[in-house]
C-alpha cells in the first residue's frame, strides 16, 4: 500500500474516530444538566461571626445524622420535607471564620452546594446569607424539572430554615430585622 493511501485510510479512521468522541462528548453534554442558581435570602442575627459559626458546629453536632468529625469539617445525613416530597442526604459540611457550607455527597439532586456566608455588620450583628446552586439528574428533562418545582421547593424549604435559624442555634435576632430578604437572582 503506497504512503498516500495508507494517509488516506488512517485519516479515515482518524476523522470517524473523531465523529464517534464528538458524539459521545455531546451526548454526555446534553445528559448533563446545567447548574441551577438558587435565590439568596438573608437574615440578621445578635451575634459576631465567629459566634454564629460555634453555634453552627454545636448545631451540627447535636444532628442526629452526624456521621463524623475531623478539625473544620463534619458528615452527616439529613431528611426532611419539601412539599409533597420527602428527601434524605449526605453531605459534607465546612466550617470557617467567614462561611459555613454544604456539599450534597448523596441525596436527590446530581450534585448541590449550599453556603451560609456570615458577614460582620461592626454592631454586635452579623448578616446570615444562604445561596447555593443544584444540578438535576437527567439532562435537559431533569433541568426543566429542577428549575420549575425542585428549586422553588428548595427556595421555600431554606428560606423556612434559614428564618428559624437563630432560634435553631440558640442565638438571638435583632428586633429591627425580624425578617428575612430575599435576593432575585
């Protein structure tokens, strides 16, 4: 076989090669959904940052689902309600002196990241803001799905959540925010 088509049937072989990665990395594209921004919500709490994050850690270790321990970071596992829906998960959790967040290892969604970011208003206060991002399973369908009912059911459930925060850690909520805000994204 001369070298031109030996060039020629490797080229072949090359280009379907190549139509065969393309369509596999666009069908892998279209089953990965994109990422679901969630709308941040924030409320005040009469504590420092750094009160705020020890309350979270006592918070979470007194979770029943606690799995493990080790310096800056826990696992555990979580149930609760959204709606009509029941849901269980796994996840991560972070701690430092300015955020503490939340890695879903298992759970309902492709992957979630939640954060509570805790900035200090310089008043004995501090400024609690939960945002986050999901990403459904199931490509395009689990996307439509996620942004119509999965993200406003996470909305509701962690806008309920981060209201009930300052109870929750035992800390108290300045009297002239007795409300949370909410941010649309």
């Amino acid at each position: 076989m001369a070298f031109a088509d030996r060039a020629s049937s490797h080229r072949g072989a090359t280009l379907a090669g190549l139509a065969a990665s393309g369509a596999a990395a666009a069908a892998r594209s279209l089953s990965a959904a994109p990422s679901i921004q969630l709308r941040a919500s924030s409320v005040a709490i009469q504590a420092t940052p750094s009160e705020v994050v020890a309350a979270f850690r006592d918070h979470v270790a007194a979770t029943p689902g606690l799995l493990c321990v080790s310096g800056d970071t826990a696992v555990a596992r979580f149930a609760g309600r959204a709606g009509p829906y029941q849901f269980a998960t796994a996840e991560v959790i972070r701690f430092n002196r300015a955020a503490v967040q939340f890695e879903h290892l298992a759970g309902p969604f492709q992957s979630c990241n939640e954060q509570f970011a805790i900035t200090d208003n310089r008043d004995g206060t501090s400024n609690v803001v939960h945002e986050g991002t999901i990403r459904m399973r199931h490509g395009l369908l689990g996307w439509l799905l996620g942004f119509g009912v999965a993200r406003p059911l996470f909305e509701m459930v962690s806008e309920r959540e981060l209201r009930l925060l300052p109870q929750r850690l035992g800390l108290a909520q300045p009297a002239s925010s007795a409300h949370e805000t909410n941010t649309a994204n």
